[in-house]
C-alpha cells in the first residue's frame, strides 16, 4: 500500500512485475526481485534505482551499498495483524499454519526488529521514517504531507491520499 501511495505522489517504483496481484494483495505488488540477491551480493541495480522508490524488507537492509543514501520509510503493524495476516496468506496457499506457534513467530519476529533498529540507528547513511500502519488505515490524512517532508521531494499529496483502500485492511485488531 505505501509503495503505491509513492506511485500516486509521483516517484516510480523499480518493481519487475513478475509477481502479479492475488488474493492476499488484490491491487498488486511492487517487488524487484533482485532486491533478494542483495545477499549474494549484487547491487548493481542500485545506482539505476536512484530517484525511484525500492521495497526492500527489514532483513535486507544491512545488504544496501554504503556509498548511498537511504530514505526508508519502515511500515509498522500491530503483531496480531502480521499474525493474522501471514496466516491467511499460508491457508490461501495452503501451506501449514501450525509449524511455529504465534507466541513464537512474534517473538523472534520482535527480536528481529530489535537487531534491525539497532542496526539502522547505527548507519549514518540511512534515514527513517517510521509509519504506523494502523494509524494510516484508519486515519490516512496526515501521512501524504508528512511523507512528503520526509523524502523532501515535491509529491501529489492528494493522489495519495486517495489510494489508501480501507477496504483492503483486512486483518484488523478489534
């Protein structure tokens, strides 16, 4: 959803469009599969990507190139909506959802994030912008503006307001 709030303020994605939309992200995906080859070591993509906007999840950070500056705007979701959400997409493709318990997973996944804000708070080339997903989802609003002074580009502040879909925020916290 934020990468296509991006789109909609203006600054393309660099997504392949090899994964195409489903049930579980019924309005599509904005992956570049190379970004999972960081680990192996190619970042050649990443001079091409300057200007654009890169998804990129919290574990492959730490692979970006040094000699760039990141803007990282880092989506932040209650644990039992990450839960509830990764299970849904486990019983759409009906893989197990009863290999690690929920107690578990939010633990190590808790324990991840930690290392990871650790690390980034380290990197003097890496900016943050943490967004809290369930406050965008119930109050979008705000965000536009704010992301727009975060990346300090000039954005379509409207456009990105109205792509923000309260009918896809489906695994809500009640």
């Amino acid at each position: 959803m934020m990468m296509k709030m991006i789109e909609a303020g203006g600054i393309a994605p660099l997504t392949d469009k090899i994964r195409r939309a489903d049930d579980d992200n019924p309005k599509g995906y904005f992956e570049f599969e190379r970004v999972k080859k960081m680990p192996d070591g190619d970042t050649a993509w990443v001079e091409d990507a300057q200007g654009k906007a890169v998804k990129v999840i919290a574990a492959l950070l730490e692979y970006l190139p040094q000699e760039y500056t990141y803007k990282v705007l880092f989506m932040r979701r209650s644990m039992d909506e990450i839960l509830a959400s990764q299970k849904q997409m486990l019983i759409r493709s009906e893989k197990p959802t009863d290999e690690i318990s929920d107690e578990k997973l939010a633990e190590l996944y808790s324990k991840h994030l930690v290392k990871v804000e650790s690390w980034v708070s380290q990197q003097p080339n890496i900016l943050v912008f943490d967004v809290d997903y369930n406050d965008l989802m119930q109050n979008p609003e705000p965000y536009p503006a704010k992301i727009q002074r975060f990346l300090g580009v000039e954005m379509d502040t409207d456009e990105m307001s109205r792509v923000v879909d309260p009918a896809l925020y489906r695994q809500r916290k009640t």
